[in-house]
C-alpha cells in the first residue's frame, strides 16, 4: 500500500510539472500557443484547446492570429463539440476571407452542423440549419475538393425533412381513422407532394390521398356524398396515370368499383 501511496505522489507531483500544467499556469502568452500546438499535433485536443481559450483574446489583430482560430475551432470538432465547432469556423471564414483555410473552415461549419442533425422524428431545426450551411458553401464553392462529400451530406439532411414530411402526412391519414377529417389528410399529402416532386415516398403519398379521397367520400354526409364520390375517381384517374404497374394497383380499383357502385344510385334517383 505504501510503495503505491509513494508511486500516485511521484504520479501527482511530476504530473503538475509537465509543460501543460507549466503553461497552464505561466502568463506566457506565447508558451501557451507553442504548447497547445505540440498538445494539437498529438491528438491531445482537449488540453491544447483549453490553452488556446486562455490566449485567443491576446492575439485579436495580430499575425498569428489566423492559425491560432483555425486551431481553436478545430479542437472543437475533434472534442466532437459541434456547436462550437461550427461557430468557431463560421467565425473563422467570416475573419479570414482570404485565408488557405477557409475554405476548410466554411465546409467543416456546415459538416459540424450536419452532425448535429438529429433522427428524422426529431425537431428538424438544426437540419435546415445544416442545409443553409452546406448549400451556402457548395455555391460559394463549386470546385471545392469538398463538394462531392457536401453534396452527400446535403442530399441526406434533405431526406431527413423529406421522410418527417411524409410521416407527418401519415399521421394525418391514421388520425382521420378516428376524428373524420380527412380533408386535413388529402392536404397534408397534396403539400408533401408538392414540396418533395422527386420523393421515393411520393408515389405511396398518391395512393394514400387517394385512400383518404376515398373514406372521406365513402363516410360523407348525403348533401356532400355524390361530389366527394366524383373526387375520388379523379384521384382514382392521377394515380393510374403515374403508377399503373404499382402492386397497390388492384387496391386502387377497387376503391374505383365502389365508387361506381355508390354513383349509380344517384343516376338511378335522378
């Protein structure tokens, strides 16, 4: 117990005596930033950026400057500390125009914003922001070598607000099951639609308005029943007219047939 008492002292003594903790303490501004460098190129971020936070104000208009921001907001990223991260490199680009780095720095803040990103049934906040970001960079920067991994994390971010649009409508169609209103339903979907033209969820979001065409005619008070019925055959009609191979076809038609069926007693009263 004594020779491990001795070896945690040895451990604790020799431990505030390393240039991290020399530095940590001196008021050397420039014995920091050449410390928390060396700590930087050994993968000890952590270290090196708590160094570089204790000086960053002493180097504001000076030379050194650029390098020193470029530093700090990386040991961010690596911290995987993305919120700081991104404003870090937001800051960094705005700074230094016309630094090597800023390119980097642009595309590192809307990667750092992309990471934030949360699962698609989330709040979708930070995804748009994302978004901004990367689209920002990829028209700032057309020839980038980080466009084509722009360009990815773009295209996925956009499927996240895609695949929350379409649950959202979804959720419309099963509620309706229960409240009735299905026109709150066909409009969730006629919007997804709209706004999402080349989705892999669309041709499913067609046959679901349709679907909701259909129980809402079906379920109608009389004065609306014929009108709502004649609705569903022109739904009936777009959908065939895009997806008339789909497996939901034969389904699809026989929400048709019943339809027909339910008109003709309105040509027979007539």
């Amino acid at each position: 117990m004594k020779n491990l008492f001795y070896l945690f002292i040895t451990f604790t003594v020799l431990s505030s005596c390393s240039p991290y903790h020399k530095a940590l303490k001196k008021p050397d501004v420039g014995e920091k930033f050449r410390v928390g460098e060396e700590l930087y190129d050994k993968g000890k971020y952590e270290k090196a950026n708590k160094l570089f936070a204790q000086i960053v104000p002493n180097y504001r208009g000076k030379p050194q400057a650029e390098k020193l921001m470029y530093l700090y907001a990386k040991t961010y990223f690596e911290m995987k500390d993305y919120y700081l991260a991104s404003y870090q490199f937001e800051r960094f680009a705005s700074a230094y125009p016309q630094s090597e780095k800023v390119e980097e720095a642009a595309f590192l803040s809307g990667k750092s914003a992309y990471l934030l990103s949360p699962v698609y049934s989330k709040d979708q906040t930070e995804t748009k922001d994302a978004i901004e970001k990367l689209q920002g960079f990829i028209n700032l920067y057309p020839d980038s070598e980080f466009l084509a991994e722009a360009n990815s994390l773009v295209r996925e971010l956009d499927y996240k607000l895609e695949k929350k649009a379409f649950e959202i409508a979804k959720q419309y169609n099963k509620i309706a099951g229960y409240n009735g209103d299905y026109n709150a339903s066909i409009k969730a979907f006629d919007n997804f639609i709209l706004d999402f033209p080349g989705s892999e969820f669309r041709e499913e979001a067609y046959f679901l308005k349709l679907d909701s065409a259909y129980k809402m005619a079906i379920n109608s008070v009389e004065t609306k029943r014929e009108e709502r019925l004649e609705d569903v055959k022109l739904h009936h009609k777009n959908y065939k007219k895009s997806y008339n191979e789909s497996k939901r076809m034969e389904d699809a038609d026989k929400m048709l047939e019943e339809v027909i069926k339910e008109l003709e007693k309105y040509s027979t009263k007539s």
